[in-house]
C-alpha cells in the first residue's frame, strides 16, 4: 500500500463500509455516506488546485474563500490558512442545497422558543385577567363541540359490507383505521370532559390531567394524546395542538366519505394510521387481478408515476389497477412538470407539495426490466417517502 499507488476503491470501502460506515444503522444514510466518499475520497482530491467550492454556488460563498487541500511544509502556514476561514461555512461546500442552513437555524430557533414556552412559570390569572384554567375550560369546551362523533361498530361493519365486505383487502384496511380513530375520539373525548370537571374541582387534578392543562394553554398537543403509556405512537406527530386537532377532522372525513360514498379516486396517505398497511392491501388486490399470470404477492413490488394532476379535484375516477394517492411534500427537492423529473429547490422554498402520485403493483422481474429500458443500468433515483418530516426506519414508508 505505501510502495505502490493508493488503491482508492479499498480506501473508501474501509471508510464507507467499515471504521465509519459500519456504524451507520439507517441505509439511506449508509447511501449518503457512500456518495460522500465515492465523491472526496479520491485522487483528484490530492492534486493541486482541487477546490470544494461548487462550480456554479447558488449563493455566493462568503468572502469568496477558496477551499482547497494546501501542500504548507510549515505548521504555522496550516494555522494562519485555518484562520481564514469565514465564520460561517456555506453548506455548497458540503455538497448540500442553502436551504440545509436555513433548515438547521429553524429548527435552532424552534428549540430555543420551546424551551423558553416550558420554563415561563405556570401561575394563575392575576389583576383580574382570564386565568390560564378558564382559558384552558374554554378551549376544551370548544374542543368537545367540534369532536367528532363515535363510530359505533355495528353501523360501519353494515356500511363496509355494502362497499364489498370484508373480503376486499382496503376494505379490511378502512375496518382497522376506523377502530383506531374511534380509540383516539373516545380518549380524547374522556379526557376533555374529566378535564373541565378537575378544573371546576369536581375530580382529581392528576399528573395527565395537569400536562394537558399545561400543553393546552402553550398551544402544544398533549404527550398523552400522541402516545401510549410506554411511549408509542397512539394518534400522529404534529407541532401544534390546532395542526394535530385539524388533521383529526380530516382523517375523520377522509372515513366517513369512503365509508358513505364509496373508495375515494385519491387517498391522503399521511392521513392513514398505517400507511404500509394501504399499500399492502392495494398489492393485494392487484396481485388477486393477476392471478392467470400467477402473480405471487412477494414477487410483486411498487410501481410508481407522478401524474399531472395538480388537485385531488382533477382526479375524476380511480385507475383501474392501483390507487392515486395525495398530500406528499418534497423536502430537499422539486418537481418539474415540463421536464417531468426532480430539479434543485429553490432558495428559501423548503417544501414543494407534490403532483398526485400513482402507485401500483407490478412483478418484480417486470419492473426491474423496464427500469433498465428507461433510465439504463443504474436505474432511477430510489426517493424515499417518509410518514413524518423525520427521517427514520421508523416513519419510513416505500420508495
């Protein structure tokens, strides 16, 4: 290794896979990391004028600093070239799009005003002001008013067998969603009820109760509404209390819609408890159309185009195989619809909303020939689709 040349290959396997890489339990982060080094860690890095400014920044780099790999003999040319640094590195260095920065200060900024919100004292009303508990009694009230109604088991069984029965896999889906949101209205239902009783002293303040009289009045949603009494996920994430009640009501009216009318020409996927689930009841069913070509459902994988339909409005039926799903975001990127692929974000525009999406189901020795007839060897750009803007195998939900 030290006598002959440098065998770059092996050095960013024992970078990407092994000492580094091998530590890295997330795949699309192992992915990353590999880009990272299949890009820097090879012989051009070494030769001389080697820059990591981007060709073309899209902003411009502070001071117009140049970052190179300098060749000092002396310690201190390394330590005056270090000072020299502006202060804040773009993220064009790192190969990342401004909008990175811009998202780090966010969040940043998001956590320097939560903390803040949980350290104000929690004290009562004073000089004749509304107290924080009749704002909160306020609130619930409202809350309770705007709560949807219990689905009871015998009306929605009656109405799912009128769509098909329970021999249709999204049927069985929709049957599980339902008894999962009516979990989540009857909980919350008891909750805001015994909570307005524990305000007028009627009942017990307990712990829970407390932490939703807090969370309610900095607008927040209560722990216990997202999650189970060890910490799983009960209902869905979201930052504040009215994004979380909203999307409530819609998911209520997403069920209702498709328990009354019918399977609707568009799904919210996000909308869903469990998402995965949808998409495995929808390759059921295209595997059970298929089954003179003796489609087996492990054979069959996702098969996936973005349409021109901008609105769920303009979607008029539901595709005959498949289903179109709506509501996802771009994070990191955008959609072209004149060239009809993803292209850079634009500064300062952190998420684009998606044309509506159709996915199916299509054998895999299929798929995989036509991706090679269409974008080649490699294949397409595999973009991940994630349940939440957190980026974790746990929220992960296709490609």
């Amino acid at each position: 290794l030290y006598n002959g040349p440098v065998s770059w290959t092996t050095f960013q396997y024992m970078v990407a896979a092994v000492q580094y890489g091998g530590k890295i339990t997330d795949s699309l982060d192992v992915r990353l990391f590999r880009i990272y080094s299949e890009e820097w860690l090879t012989e051009k890095t070494c030769e001389e004028g080697f820059t990591y400014n981007p060709t073309e920044p899209i902003f411009k780099i502070p001071n117009d600093f140049q970052y190179t790999v300098p060749s000092f003999a002396e310690h201190s040319d390394f330590r005056r070239y270090i000072d020299s640094f502006p202060e804040i590195d773009s993220p064009e260095i790192f190969g990342l799009h401004p909008n990175a920065d811009l998202t780090f200060r966010v969040k940043e900024a998001t956590t320097l005003f939560r903390t803040l919100s949980e350290t104000q004292p929690k004290g009562g009303g004073s000089d004749g002001g509304i107290s924080r508990e009749n704002i909160v009694f306020d609130k619930a009230k409202e809350l309770l008013e705007r709560l949807p109604e219990d689905y009871l088991e015998d009306e929605y069984k009656a109405k799912i067998k009128k769509i098909g029965g329970m021999i249709i896999p999204m049927n069985i889906f929709l049957f599980q969603e339902v008894q999962r949101l009516q979990n989540v209205i009857s909980k919350i239902r008891f909750i805001l009820i015994q909570l307005q009783l524990a305000i007028k002293g009627e009942v017990v303040m307990t712990s829970e109760l407390q932490e939703t009289l807090d969370s309610m009045f900095d607008a927040r949603v209560p722990h216990f509404w997202e999650n189970t009494l060890t910490g799983d996920e009960f209902s869905w994430r979201l930052p504040t209390l009215g994004l979380w009640f909203s999307s409530l009501l819609n998911r209520d009216n997403q069920y209702r819609t498709w328990l009354q009318e019918g399977r609707p020409n568009s799904f919210w996927l996000t909308g869903f408890f469990n998402p995965n689930g949808c998409l495995t009841a929808m390759k059921q069913e295209v595997t059970r159309k298929h089954k003179v070509d003796k489609w087996a459902l492990d054979d069959v994988v996702y098969h996936t185009e973005v349409t021109n339909f901008e609105r769920i409005e303009q979607v008029k039926s539901s595709p005959t195989e498949g289903i179109y799903i709506h509501g996802l975001f771009l994070d990191g990127a955008a959609w072209s619809r004149q060239e009809g692929n993803l292209v850079e974000s634009q500064p300062k525009v952190l998420f684009v909303p998606l044309p509506i999406l159709y996915i199916t189901g299509n054998a895999r020795r299929d798929e995989e020939r036509s991706k090679k007839e269409m974008f080649g060897v490699v294949g397409p750009y595999e973009c991940p689709v994630y349940k939440y803007t957190s980026r974790t195998d746990r929220y992960f939900i296709f490609f």
